[in-house]
C-alpha cells in the first residue's frame, strides 16, 4: 500500500521497505529506531518511509562490494 503525502512524495510501508531489502519489517523498524533510514509517522502512529530515500540506500548497498 504506497502512500502520497501533500507534496506528491511517495511513502513506503515497512513491510514495502522490507520486501525491497529482503530482510524483515521489524529489521526495518529497528534501522528508523537506530536513525539509518529516516521515517515519518502518520496519525494512527505507523511509520512511512520517503520512496526517495529508500532507493537512494537501495542504490548505495548495491554499490558496496561484498
């Protein structure tokens, strides 16, 4: 479930974020917690992530040899 915010940036689930890791959402949980991956809260309290932001670490781990 993609979200827009007001300024047409898109918002990413943690379960969204996770899936383009490959790793579990609370690991993605635990990364916002730990301040390596920013997050904004909605109203009800969940956590969104900046697609932008997320391609952009996405992008820096692929670069990082082994």
């Amino acid at each position: 479930m993609t979200h827009r915010s007001s300024d047409t940036e898109t918002l990413l689930t943690p379960s969204e974020v996770a899936a383009l890791f490959r790793v579990d959402p609370k690991t993605v949980t635990r990364w916002a917690k730990a301040g390596k991956l920013g997050s904004i809260r909605t109203l009800g309290g969940h956590r969104r992530f900046r697609e932008t932001e997320v391609r952009s670490l996405l992008d820096d781990e692929a670069e990082q040899p082994d």
